[in-house]
C-alpha cells in the first residue's frame, strides 16, 4: 500500500542526500554552527538564502509523486512517466510534465496517449535540525512549517504562480490537451489569499485541483483546512481517498473550453446546439461550434 508524505520521506531525503551533498548545500548554518533546514523564527541574526536544495528536493519530489501515481495507473493499464514530453501540447524537453499517467511508459508521448498531468510544487515541510552523532549523521525534527521562517511547497506565491502559467500554457497549446486533466500536487495547504482563485480555476476548468498529499502537515493537532468551498483546494488523508478521486476523475470524459463571444452569438450557439438529440450530441455540437466561432 502507497503512502502519502509524512516526515520520515524528509528525513530519508537528508540522509540520502547527505550522501553526495555537504550539509551546507542543505541546511542553513547558524552563527553559532548549528544547522538547520529552515531559519527558525526566534532566530535573529544575519540570514542567507538557500538555493542548493531546490533542485534536489524537487527532483525527489517528482520522483516520489511518480512512484505514488503507478498504482493508479496500473487501475487504467497506464503507467506513471516522470518528465513525459510531448512537444504539441507544450511539454518540451525544457519544461517537461513533472508527472504524467500514459498508456504507454515512453518519455516522449502523444497527445492521446497522456490520461493526467501532474505538476509537483513540493518542498521539506518541517524543520529539521542537523547533528554529527559518533560520525553519523543525526537529523531531529524541531517543528513545524509555523516554527520557521520558510514558506514550502505551495505556500509560495511564485510556486502558485508557475503552476498556474504553466497549466495555462498547456491549455492553450492545442485542442489536443482539452480533455487532459490538470493537477498541481502540494504537500502544504494553500494560502487564504489564494482560496477564491483556486476555485475559479477549477471551475473554469484550467486546474482540475490543487492536491495536498500530506494528511498531517502540522503538530499537535493545529489547525489546517481540508478544502475550499469548491474543492479547488484539497487535503488527501488518506492514500484510498487519494486513489478514489484521481480514478473518478481519469474515468470521466471530460472536456476544457472558452471562448468569449457577444450574448447574440453565443445564444445562436446554443439555440443550434440544443437541436441535437442526446446530451452528448447537444455537448459535442455546442463545442464544434465554439471553436469554430473564433476562426
């Protein structure tokens, strides 16, 4: 059985990492040599920025997320890809898809063969202090995202930021990534200011979801909202109910539109559309015309 993020996959990234990397590339020194993952925030000295660990964190991250969709796409006879490729839909070899469940497990993948996209904006959650134990490495955890300074995974308002570009980019590339689902996978929860805009572009049909996998991102029971009122935002407890969802959402045909047309045009539109027999028909017709409204 899969398991969502919890504080022994930070602490199997530092111990693996300290394999190839120094401390300093992962930790922040203290004036008084202590290190830290995170500048706690009753620490008042000079402070630096902390770049090394971004790329070996989210390399991780990926990687553990890609490990955490197989199953799933086992259910559909699909395969979990990390970096997939697929030029049409803008997922180039600069900026691959972090995740994609395929029905085939090549990097380079067509448009028909991708079922989701997953854009991974994880990051160390806790804070974690770093020791030398007898000539071992000895990581404690010390606390919490709200006992330090940072601000992880999708906390950040540039995280948020590139994954919004990023999905948008992929949406408006091509007709081909319309029926793709898009979702961005956190390990945090969202930012209040940020509640109303995650639910708009889920509705509107850009982001299928902002995913948190991290069912306990705080101690001591503290606060820590489950969703926003239109589920733009939500918190996985669970790794069945994180499979529950992502299947009912690969099993729905689903299909991504806009356009922005005067009332009269757009009644036109419906009017023709409504013609149609069944309910497919009617969507299938009211889409055809949409598009072809904006030749």
């Amino acid at each position: 059985m899969k398991m969502l993020w919890k504080k022994e996959d930070e602490y199997d990234f530092f111990i693996k990492s300290l394999n190839f990397a120094t401390p300093e590339q992962l930790f922040y020194a203290t004036s008084n040599k202590k290190f830290y993952a995170y500048w706690p925030k009753d620490y008042g000295d000079t402070k630096s920025t902390l770049q090394s660990r971004n790329s070996l964190i989210g390399t991780y991250t990926e990687k553990w997320s890609t490990d955490l969709f197989s199953e799933i796409a086992k259910q559909l006879s699909g395969y979990s890809v990390q970096g997939a490729i697929c030029e049409e839909i803008g997922l180039t070899s600069q900026s691959p898809a972090d995740v994609a469940i395929c029905t085939s497990k090549d990097i380079v993948q067509k448009p028909e063969n991708i079922l989701m996209i997953a854009e991974v904006k994880m990051s160390i959650v806790w804070n974690w202090e770093y020791k030398q134990a007898k000539g071992q490495p000895e990581i404690i955890c010390v606390g919490d995202y709200k006992t330090h300074t940072g601000q992880p995974s999708i906390r950040r308002s540039d995280s948020m930021l590139k994954a919004i570009g990023k999905s948008i980019n992929i949406r408006v590339s091509s007709d081909k990534a319309a029926r793709i689902p898009i979702i961005v996978i956190g390990n945090t929860p969202i930012n209040a200011g940020y509640y109303k805009k995650v639910d708009h572009l889920k509705q509107n049909g850009i982001i299928q979801g902002f995913w948190s996998v991290n069912s306990k991102p705080l101690d001591n029971n503290d606060e820590d909202i489950k969703n926003t009122p239109k589920n733009g935002f939500y918190r996985f407890d669970s790794y069945d109910e994180l499979k529950e969802n992502s299947l009912e959402l690969l099993k729905e045909e689903r299909q991504f539109f806009s356009s922005m047309q005067n009332k009269k045009k757009l009644g036109e539109i419906v009017e023709i559309a409504n013609k149609e027999q069944t309910y497919e028909q009617k969507a299938e017709k009211f889409l055809q015309l949409i598009k072809n409204s904006g030749d």
